[in-house]
C-alpha cells in the first residue's frame, strides 16, 4: 500500500514491532502513523482511528488481519473458556470494533474497501477456538458486504492457507512445506483494493501452487 503512495496507519499490540516497521517505511518516504491498541478494546480502537484521521486524513481501506486462537490443538474439554473468548474478542470483535471506525468516513464518501483476513479455518473446521472465530468473520464480511457493498464499499475475505514466507519466498527453492510469499500476497490485496466496483470480489482463496489442499 505504501508503494503504491498510500499514507498508512498500523495498529497492533507491540510498540516495538510497530515503531520497527514504521521506520522501515519511512526510510522509503513513505506518510506512516501507529497506534499501540488492542482491537478489542473498542476505547483503544476509537482513539486510534481519531488519532489516524488527525494525523494522516480519510480512511478508505481497512486491512484487518488480526486472530488469537491459541493454544491451538487442544480438545472441547481442555479449553479454557476464557482462551475460547479471546479468540473471538480478538478475531471477530475487533473485526467488527475496526469497521465501525472507518465505516462512517466511507459512507460519507460513498467509497472504501475493508479486507478480511480468514484462513482455511473460516470454511473447514480444525482448531475449535480458531476455527470458530474466523468462521464467524467469514460470517461478519458477508453481512457487512450484504449491507455496504451497495453504498460503494467494497467488503471481501481473503482466505489464507499456507505458511507465510519471508520476503523473496517465490525466489526461493521449494522445500517441504509450501510457502506464500508476502509480496505477492500484497499484490492480490491491492488488487482487491482498487476493483472496479461492476466486478468486485467477495472472497479471495490464496494458496502457493505446491499446496494439496486440506491434507
């Protein structure tokens, strides 16, 4: 996004990593803002988009990606209820906390796109706590697609199934377990982002070519 000359807020729970990040693409001369928050903290949320608007202007496009679903593996009567709630605060509330947000600007504007980060998981259950959160922010995209797309905002979920590589992945030799590259993982969100509204897309299934599918 920032390539492509997009001033960009990030929002994630490590000051560390968000300062890191944003300084690699300031390097690049790239307009960048963070905000330490929670997501599903709908006070931090609220304080971080208001903070996002003062400092870099309108928000048109969400990419929400964040889910908690650990431990990951365990049994219905080894979870601990409160592991199971985290997952879907995180997972699905913040999804939603997140869109609230920006929602008001777009409509407003009558244009935006939000993006939804799923995984193999949102269509075919593994992990129970996992599993089911992102099912439901299968679920809360299509809603939102249901009641948005209609004033110009454009709502998809993107369904990730693989491991994500380092940068340079497709470079990369091919070894056991199949890889995405992040950048062309960036590449097909973009895309998604700058559709023309008469042929949008709802959901995006990315996989590496080496992947067997539900093996």
């Amino acid at each position: 996004m920032a390539k492509q000359g997009c001033a960009v807020g990030l929002i994630a729970r490590s000051a560390d990593y968000l300062d890191q990040l944003a300084g690699e693409l300031r390097e690049n001369k790239s307009h960048v803002d963070y905000a330490k928050a929670d997501v599903s903290d709908a006070d931090q949320i609220k304080s971080a988009f208001a903070q996002f608007r003062q400092t870099l202007g309108s928000i048109d496009l969400l990419v929400f990606h964040a889910s908690a679903g650990g431990p990951f593996g365990q049994g219905l009567l080894s979870i601990d209820p409160k592991d199971f709630a985290r997952s879907w605060a995180v997972g699905t509330l913040g999804g939603l906390l997140c869109a609230q947000a920006v929602v008001p600007g777009m409509l407003k504007k009558g244009a935006g796109a939000i993006l939804f980060a799923g995984a193999t998981s949102s269509v075919r259950g593994a992990s129970i706590s996992f599993s089911s959160s992102k099912f439901a922010l299968r679920g809360l995209a299509q809603g939102l697609a249901r009641e948005l797309w209609p004033h110009g905002i454009h709502v998809a979920h993107v369904v990730i199934d693989a491991v994500i590589g380092d940068q340079g992945t497709a470079d990369a030799p091919t070894g056991p377990e199949p890889l995405l590259d992040p950048d062309a993982m960036a590449e097909a969100y973009w895309q998604l982002a700058i559709q023309d509204r008469t042929a949008w897309t709802l959901e995006l299934d990315l996989r590496p070519f080496g992947e067997k599918f539900f093996e």
